[in-house]
C-alpha cells in the first residue's frame, strides 16, 4: 500500500520562509509525477505545483516565482519552498502521487500552513 506523509507546517512571518516535506513509502517514487495542493477555509482546493519523473516543474500564478518545488529520489521525497509567504497562502497542504489513473492517486494527511505576523 501507498502512503505519503507531509511535515513541515506551522506559523510563518510574511517575509520569512518553509520548506513542506513530503515523504512516500509503497511506491517506485522516482517514475511518479507529483503535486501539492492546498485549500483555504471556505475555498475549494487547488493545484499549487506540480513536478514530474524527470523533474519537470509548473506552478500555479498565485505563487510563480515565490515558490519552488523539487524532488530527492533518493530519498523518496518531494519538497516545497514557501518564500515570501503571504496570508493569502494560508491553507492546508496536500501531497499527491499520481498514477495510471485518476482513482487510483494517492493523497496525503495534509499539514497546516499559516502566514500571519
């Protein structure tokens, strides 16, 4: 069975900096592509980044430039960079394995993220 396990959240300062970990367990990691999600109180959830087998990245608009997501396959890990954090990044995070199909994606627990001074 597939499991992923996200760490990393917490209360964070505009103007500081996180770095989300998102760590897998029962899959070949490195032939996945990845994506982290988040969803704000009262919104629905959207893709944030997203980056594939081959290390390929596209991020949302919102956070183009301010957020960077990476890969260790090694160490069967997906990350990402929050700086200069916003309130408006508020939200939880969610990782997400994709595979042959849809239904068959694997998502993580979540973990907080909160930017406020």
């Amino acid at each position: 069975q597939v499991q992923l396990v996200e760490s990393g959240g917490g209360l964070v300062q505009p103007g500081g900096s996180l770095r989300l970990s998102c760590a897998a367990s029962g899959i070949i990691f490195s032939v996945n592509a990845v994506g982290w999600y988040r969803q704000a109180p009262g919104k629905q959830r959207e893709l944030v980044a997203t980056i594939t087998s081959d290390g390929g990245t596209n991020y949302a608009d919102s956070v183009k430039g301010r957020f960077t997501i990476s890969r260790d396959n090694a160490k069967n890990r997906v990350y990402l960079q929050m700086s200069s954090p916003k309130p408006e990044d508020t939200a939880v995070y969610y990782c997400r394995v994709f595979r042959s199909t849809w239904t068959d994606d694997v998502w993580g627990q979540g973990t907080q993220v909160t930017v406020s001074s």
